[in-house]
C-alpha cells in the first residue's frame, strides 16, 4: 500500500505542468495591492475546474477555498498566499515575462498562489484520508498597508470556522530549490512609517535672527533618532532610520518647511510603543526649544511575526520527513517585514521559507526587475505544504495548540 508520503510525491508531480501553468499565467498578469481584480477571478475559475467550495469578496479579492474531509467539524487548519504584485518595471527575457508595464511579480507572489494551488489539487484528492477542514487562503495587498490580512481577518477570514493554526509559505532565493527553511519563535520584524514636518519661518540665510532654523532643526531630529535606536535593549534588534529629507531652500534661502520620511523597524511589540513615544517626545522637544513647530505621523505597519515554537518543531519534523532532515534549515531573523504577522498574532502560526534557486545560477533577490525563480521548486512547495497539512490533520491534536 502506498503511504501518503509517496502519494503526495506521486500527486506533487502529476499536478507539475498544471501548477507552472497557473504561475506563468499570473506572472504575465500582474495586478498592484488592492487591485487584483483579474487575479481573483482567475482563482475562482480554477477553483470551480476543480470543483472546490470556496468564498469569494472577502477585503475585495479575497478568497478562501475549503477542503473538506470526513467530519469536517472535528477540526481546521488555514493555509495563505498572496496573490499582488509589485511597481517594478520587469527586465527579464522569458516567454512568461508581465504584459502589464510597470507591474510584475517581484516577490514570488505568482509562486505562492500556483504552490497552493497545487497543494489545493492534492489536498482534494486526498480529502478522504483526513477529518476535519482546510481553508486555504488567497489573500490580497500583503505589499501594501494596511495589508490584506488584517482587512481580511477583520472581516472574519479566521472565523466559521475558526482555524486553529495557519501555515504561510514563501519563496526564498537564498536557500537553494530543494530546501525550506524554518525559524521557531520571533522571526520578522514589526514595521511603521514615520513622517515628521518641521515648521517655522523662513526666508534669507544671512538674517537667521529674523527666521526659524528648520534644516538645522530637523538635522538635529534626525540624530537624536539615531540615539533611540542606540537606547534600544541589547537582545531587541532595532532600526531607526531617516530616508528621505525635502528642505526645498537654495545656497542663501531657508525654507519654512523640512520634510521627513522614515522606517522603524523591531522584534518586540512592547518596545515597538515605546519608542513612538519617544519619537515623539524628542521630535517635540527639539522643535519647541528651536522656535519650530513639529507634526509626528507614525503609521501602524505590520507587527512582529511570532512562529509559534510548537507548531513551528512538528512543521520542521513533517518536512524533515518529507524532504530529508539535510533540506530543512533554521533561518535567522529578518528585519523585513510580512502581514502573515497579522494572522500570527491571532492563532498559532508558522511561516516557512521555500527555496527557488537553482544550484550553479546566479543569486537575484526579491523586489529585483530581474527576480525569477527555479519552476523545479513549486514541485517542492506544493508538496512539502501538502504533506505538513496532511500531518497536522492525520497526527496532530491541533487543540493542544491553542
């Protein structure tokens, strides 16, 4: 009798060509966050190929398709993708290349949707050999705030019924194809966008006693910012940082205006509070004591990504399992960040790493106009995600979880 193992091998690579199919079609049609109109419909329409119940609309374009196996209440887990792209004008020469100028799938989007599509197809046609429920999440605007996630779980994605653990895969081309990798614990970092505008007034550089020293004012900010970061605590990985500064004056002109952008990033939600205070408190503090006016906008991002530890070891012993222990490897922490985080702070989580290069090519990171990754690897994605869903289902009291 063949063991589902080998049934997973077996399906992974019957479902090949359709599942390459799936991504070269969306990676020629790439849609911006929250316009993923077309994408969406190209999903629904795969989906009732197959046959598969599922719900639609959900923040828009998103989807969620349901396997169900025998007594589909015992228990649930949730599956997700991302199906958005990326503003970035592709330059590679391949016969899949985007027809939409501008756009393209620069973060392996495209590679996540047909994975889980794949791993859909097997799921399916193995829904007798489990109890319980898989929802399996097509998700929206994960590179745009507010992201997909937390409007879809604001409109109830986590809920009827309620998953209890959710698995995220993602493609990454520092790990060679035929490896995942894993991390237990904190994993990504919460991100926020910080705007600051100094205010006074301006005028002639050679009376500075008739004017407010704005570009001094906001130089000034932007190192006492540094020390925040500095302040930081030893195990708490931290970035503060200014990238963008507009103080429109000329040689002899100080204009009554200096404007800011920049990215805090951490690994701890409470510090993460902390130093908005702070930010706003130095900001303010510099500009009264200047004869300035400040405004402080700091955008919520993402939060931090915790992989729940139990959940994160049995997924990396399933995947041990189904790949070879040597093609599962501990990541580090990352300082990206991922609106996966949104679930992870809901229910159990765990977001793995897939990799997408093949051995003896050269090395081309996401959000590049060049990214492209090794088809071989979606054999693997959709397998591996397939083969740790099934575990949870078959082996795993996901109650025990919770």
């Amino acid at each position: 009798m063949i063991d589902i193992k080998d049934k997973i091998k077996q399906l992974a690579q019957e479902y090949y060509n359709d599942v390459i199919a799936i991504r070269r079609h969306l990676h020629q049609n790439p849609e911006l966050s929250f316009e993923e109109t077309q994408t969406a419909q190209y999903i629904i329409s795969l989906l009732k190929k197959a046959q598969v119940k599922y719900t639609a609309g959900i923040a828009n374009n998103g989807i969620v398709a349901f396997i169900e196996g025998k007594n589909p209440s015992k228990k649930t887990i949730a599956l997700r993708a991302d199906i958005d792209a990326l503003p970035i004008e592709e330059k590679n020469s391949v016969d899949y290349k985007s027809k939409n100028k501008g756009v393209m799938h620069a973060c392996g989007h495209d590679a996540h949707t047909a994975s889980i599509m794949g791993c859909l197809y097997i799921l399916n046609k193995l829904k007798n050999e489990f109890e319980g429920t898989i929802k399996i999440i097509f998700q929206p605007a994960e590179e745009k705030l507010p992201g997909g996630a937390k409007l879809m779980i604001q409109e109830g994605v986590l809920e009827n019924p309620k998953p209890d653990l959710i698995i995220g895969q993602h493609v990454f081309p520092d790990l060679p194809t035929g490896t995942v990798g894993f991390r237990s614990g904190v994993y990504m970092a919460s991100t926020d966008e910080i705007y600051l505008t100094v205010k006074g007034k301006g005028g002639h550089a050679a009376t500075p006693e008739k004017i407010t020293q704005t570009v001094f004012v906001a130089a000034e900010i932007i190192s006492q910012l540094k020390e925040i970061q500095k302040q930081a605590p030893k195990e708490i990985k931290t970035i503060l940082s200014i990238g963008k500064v507009i103080a429109n004056g000329a040689t002899n002109i100080v204009p009554s205006e200096v404007y800011m952008e920049g990215t805090f990033r951490t690994m701890d939600e409470n510090w993460r509070k902390k130093v908005h205070q702070k930010i706003k408190d130095t900001a303010s503090e510099i500009a009264t004591k200047n004869g300035a006016q400040i405004e402080v906008n700091i955008i919520d991002g993402y939060p931090v990504l915790v992989n729940n530890s139990e959940i994160t070891e049995k997924a990396i012993s399933f995947a041990q399992d189904f790949l070879g222990s040597e093609k599962v490897q501990e990541l580090p922490l990352r300082m990206t960040a991922e609106d996966f985080a949104y679930y992870s702070q809901e229910i159990p989580a765990t977001f793995y790493r897939l990799g997408t290069t093949k051995k003896g090519t050269e090395y081309i990171p996401l959000h590049s106009p060049y990214f492209d990754i090794d088809e071989e690897s979606l054999k693997i994605g959709m397998g591996t995600m397939a083969y740790i869903a099934m575990n949870f289902m078959i082996h795993t009291n996901t109650k025990d979880t919770n």
